[in-house]
C-alpha cells in the first residue's frame, strides 16, 4: 500500500487508540489525508492543538455519531481506508445502559459497513476485544456481534468490493479503563484492590496495538480476525510492579468478570493459520472468495490461546518498563 496516496478516517478517533494512531501514521506514513471521526467537540479541540488542520496539514476532523448513518455517508465520501474504533467499553456502563450499548456498538458497526461499501471505501479494519471470546458481559456479546458483521460484512460488499477484517487483541497498558491507572492512582492511599489473585489477562501497549492494526491492513484478503501474539500477566506481579509496597485488599470478582482471558478459543482454532507474529482466524465461510496464507501454519487439534496456558509471560521489570515507571 502507497500511504502516501490514501485517505484514512478513524472512528473513535480521539480516544487512546486514535490519538496513538493519529501520532504514528503521521510521523511514519505520511497520508494524503486523515480524518477523526468522533462525537466529542472539547477532545476534538484538544486533539487539534496537537495535530492542526491548517496550512497543507492532512489532518481533517468530523463531528459525528457511528449511530448516524447519513453522517457517516457524508465523512466516507472520497475515504480509501476505515479504521474502526468508536465503541461503548467500559463493562458496568453496558450493563446498565444495554440499548445504548447495542445502537453504538452493533448498530454502529452496521452503519459503517453500509456506509464503507455504497461509499467505494477500500478496506475498513475493526478494532475488537479479547472480551468478545466466549462472552459472558453485553460488552462482549456486543463486540462479537460487530466482529460477526465485520467479517460476514463481505458478503454484501462481493468480490473485488470493500474488505473488512478485524484486528482482536487484549488489555492495553495504561489506555482508559486500564487497571495500571487506577492502581497508580490508589497505590497513594497504601491498599490496591484485587479481585481474585489467580486472575490472568493479555498485555499489550498502545503503540504496538497501532502497529499491528497498520501491518494488518496492509495484509488482509477480507472477512479474516487477526489476533497478536502477545504476553500474558498475573494479576499479582502486576501489583508488584505498579505498587510493590501496598497492601493488597482482596475484593471478590466483578460481575461480568472473568478469571481468564481467550484470544483465540478451541473451536475458532480449527479454521486459524499461525505464522511468527500472530494468528489468523479464517472466515468459516468465505463467500466473497478466499485469501492465500502460503507459509502459515495450521494450529493442532484442541489448541486455544488463553490468558493462563500462554507460552509468553511479562515480567515484573518488563511491564515497568513498558509503563515507564519504576
């Protein structure tokens, strides 16, 4: 792909994610033009003393709503490629407002995808979460549905029309709503609270979360989810090396918590292809023609990538130096 020559619009884009991507793919790809796409006027005015839209700046921002379809028509227009990161996250503000999390996050993710298509966008890479494996909260179930229509969305646009994949990883360090914040935040009071000290999640930091979403788009065929091979980490190293000198409160698992985290679950393993740097689960049914993974290797009979059975563990000197404390 010639960066140089395309437009890219970021859902979302004044979150962690987009102000992250926004930074890389201006100082490394170069873009005709990039577009934040968000709904939050005060972040956009922020973001804009950063990045401004002025002189031959490639930087453009939208107001917008993924929920509303005829916004997204008119920010599509002209648009070779989507990055979608617009999304409900926070797990107890989904639970309580459901309707509001399905019209963001699957009736959102359906507008994109009408809008992509009848727009002649050329590829559109959505952002998904490890939470939408096996779901047990209406976030995940939500982003299951999106990464479901994102793939299936391939059959509407044909062959030789508009691609969508997803990229599918885990917690990323310090973003918001992370655990490494609040634990920064309460390790001044003496006590951090832990929920259940056998809990394991994947780590990941923002910027390689951005360079894997960039070398997934510039390799996807369409309809496949891409999931990084990244560390794992116990919840009790991470207290170690947020707040190694705290008192640890045991509080009990949160509702719509799991003890454990999947990237990849046992049954999607059948259909996912493996190579140095990821897995890639492949459409069960790939109407709009298939993709050619030559090198990649099939995965063994009962194999799935979970938190706990990680072959790659973060240490404690590792995720301080990620966080860039010590």
């Amino acid at each position: 792909m010639n960066w140089s020559e395309l437009s890219i619009l970021i859902t979302g884009g004044t979150g962690s994610f987009g102000k992250k991507f926004t930074e890389i793919v201006l100082r490394e790809y170069h873009p005709k033009k990039l577009i934040i796409f968000s709904r939050d006027e005060l972040k956009q005015h922020e973001m804009r003393r950063l990045y401004p839209d002025t002189g031959d700046s490639p930087m453009r921002y939208f107001i917008g709503d993924v929920r509303d379809r005829e916004r997204l028509y008119r920010a599509f227009n002209g648009v070779d490629i989507v990055v979608h990161a617009a999304a409900l996250k926070q797990v107890p503000a989904c639970e309580y407002n459901p309707f509001e999390a399905i019209q963001t996050n699957v009736i959102g993710a359906k507008n994109v995808i009408d809008a992509a298509i009848d727009q002649g966008v050329k590829k559109v890479m959505g952002i998904i979460t490890d939470k939408a494996v096996n779901p047990i909260n209406l976030y995940g179930a939500t982003k299951l549905c999106a990464e479901k229509l994102f793939v299936h969305g391939n059959s509407y646009s044909g062959e030789g029309g508009c691609r969508f994949s997803c990229a599918r990883y885990g917690n990323v360090v310090g973003s918001r709503g992370s655990v490494i914040p609040l634990f920064l935040e309460q390790r001044r009071n003496g006590t951090v609270p832990v929920t259940d000290p056998r809990m394991t999640r994947f780590w990941i930091t923002l910027d390689q979360g951005v360079k894997f979403v960039i070398r997934c788009l510039e390799q996807m065929h369409g309809g496949e989810v891409f999931t990084p091979k990244i560390p794992s980490m116990n919840i009790m190293d991470l207290v170690k090396a947020v707040a190694p000198n705290c008192k640890v409160e045991h509080v009990g698992i949160r509702p719509g918590e799991k003890l454990h985290e999947v990237l990849v679950s046992e049954d999607e393993a059948r259909h996912t292809v493996e190579t140095d740097e990821m897995y890639i689960i492949q459409p069960n049914y790939p109407w709009w023609g298939n993709g050619n993974w030559g090198g990649a290797k099939p995965l063994p009979d009962g194999f799935h990538y979970g938190s706990d059975t990680n072959a790659q563990w973060l240490s404690v000197e590792e995720l301080q130096r990620l966080i860039e404390w010590k």
